[in-house]
C-alpha cells in the first residue's frame, strides 16, 4: 500500500514519467521497472492516475 501512495505522489509531483524513471526516483534503481508499471496498472485501474503511451520500447508508457 506505501509503495502505491509514494508512486502517486510522485507521479503528481512529475508527470509524465515512465516506470523505469518512477523507479530509479523512488530506489535510484530502474531494475525493479517492473514492480513500479504493475503498481502504475493497478494505480490506473483506480482512476487514481493516468496512463498514455502504446506501451512499447518507442513509445512507453507516461503515467500522468
């Protein structure tokens, strides 16, 4: 539950960041990329963020 505030409070703070770069924010890490886009699916799911981009390595997802 933190990692989900501490996620949207960074999204709004910076948006348009992608989960590698919510990542290396949040740990100084891009490795747990992963962990953070699921967090941002879920989050998004919620209507708690936004989510453009097609997903793919030219045009990752931005969470807003």
């Amino acid at each position: 539950m933190k990692l989900k505030v501490e996620v949207e409070r960074l999204v709004h703070r910076s948006p348009g960041l992608t989960a590698s770069e919510l990542a290396e924010g949040l740990f100084g890490d891009e490795d747990r990329h992963k962990q953070i886009a699921s967090c941002c699916g879920e989050l998004v799911e919620q209507g708690r963020i936004d989510r453009k981009g097609k997903g793919s390595a030219a045009d990752p997802y931005r969470y807003f």
